[in-house]
C-alpha cells in the first residue's frame, strides 16, 4: 500500500470515529450501556487501526 492508499484509509477512518463518537454521546445520553460498551469497543479497534496506518505511514517516509 502506497503513502496515498494510506492517506485515503486514514481520512475515511476518521470520519468513522467522528461518526462514533455521535453514537457514543448518544447512546450515553440515553443510558444505553450495552450499546455504550459495543461503541466504545469499535472505538478502540477504530483507534489501533490508525494506529497502525500511522505506523506504515511513517516507515515509508
């Protein structure tokens, strides 16, 4: 994958976690705790994800 595709991914990536932390206020706003863990866990499957795009990103600069 190239730094462009990488860049592409990133982008789309975080609009995803902009569109999840709606859900999170949302879903904690309503007291829905078994949607709250659900969200809170892609969250953190969204966040290691750019992670390691960061880290690709980085290793061909």
């Amino acid at each position: 994958m190239n730094s462009k595709e990488l860049d592409e991914k990133l982008v789309r990536l975080v609009n995803d976690l902009e569109e999840l932390s709606q859900a999170i206020s949302r879903a904690n706003r309503d007291n829905d705790s078994e949607e709250l863990a659900k969200l809170l866990k892609k969250r953190t499957e969204l966040e290691a994800e750019c992670k390691e795009i960061e880290r690709k990103r980085y290793e061909l600069s």
